[in-house]
C-alpha cells in the first residue's frame, strides 16, 4: 500500500515548499518552522490537503 503525500505551505506567501509522507495516526494539522526560499526567511508553514 502506498503512503498518502502531504505538501507544507509556508503561511506568509503559501507557497508549497516541503512534502512529507502522512501519519495516520495524527489528528490534527501539522505546523513546523521551515526555510521559505521565497520570503529568504523561516517562517511557520502549515500541512495543506
């Protein structure tokens, strides 16, 4: 069975910068601080469906 994707969209510009494989047995949405090569910053960036 294949895993399910998950992009992160940085919450400044929403840009989708990061994939990473889904954790079934997470609840809620993802939130980590990353790189945005974008905005040249870290800013907060948000698991998108």
């Amino acid at each position: 069975m294949a895993k399910k994707k998950v992009a992160l969209a940085c919450s400044e510009c929403g840009s989708r910068n990061y994939t990473l494989t889904e954790n079934p047995n997470r609840q809620e949405r993802l939130e980590v601080k990353k790189f945005c090569k974008y905005c040249n910053k870290h800013t907060i960036h948000r698991e998108t469906k």
